[in-house]
C-alpha cells in the first residue's frame, strides 16, 4: 500500500514497470515498511517505500508458505 497522500501518479508509474520488493525475502513481520523499485523499459527507475497489506502474524504465515492452502497442507503433514 503506498504511504499516505501516495499514489501511482505521484511517482509516474503507469503499471507497465517491473517492480521488485527489497526486504522481504528474510521474512516479513505485519505492516512492515518495504522499499520498491520500480524499472521501466525506457530503463528509469523509481524507488519508494510502501507499507505490507500483510496486516496479522497469520497472514505472514500464509505467506510464507506460499499460501493458506499449502499453509493447510504443511499442517495437516506435520500432524
């Protein structure tokens, strides 16, 4: 989610960019802060900070197996 009074239009993106997400592949913690860069094909880049819509310690857990149903899964495995 961009921060407050942030939108698509206040960076110049329209979509088309390729975006990677630093931080998250140590792990993510609820509403954590992560950096965006944003890469067009005309080769510009943007950077700026938005805020994880990954709002519960359960929903990180989802994440980090790729999902509530492979979350499920493990579960059922490991009972």
């Amino acid at each position: 989610e961009f921060m407050p009074g942030e939108t698509l239009a206040t960076y110049g993106l329209d979509g088309t960019e390729r975006y990677d997400i630093e931080g998250i592949a140590a792990g993510i913690t609820p509403k954590q802060v992560l950096t965006v860069r944003a890469m067009s094909d005309a080769g510009k880049e943007t950077t700026f900070q938005v805020r994880s819509r990954i709002d519960t310690a359960v929903e990180a857990e989802y994440y980090k197996h790729g999902g509530i149903l492979q979350y499920v899964l493990r579960q059922l495995i490991e009972a």
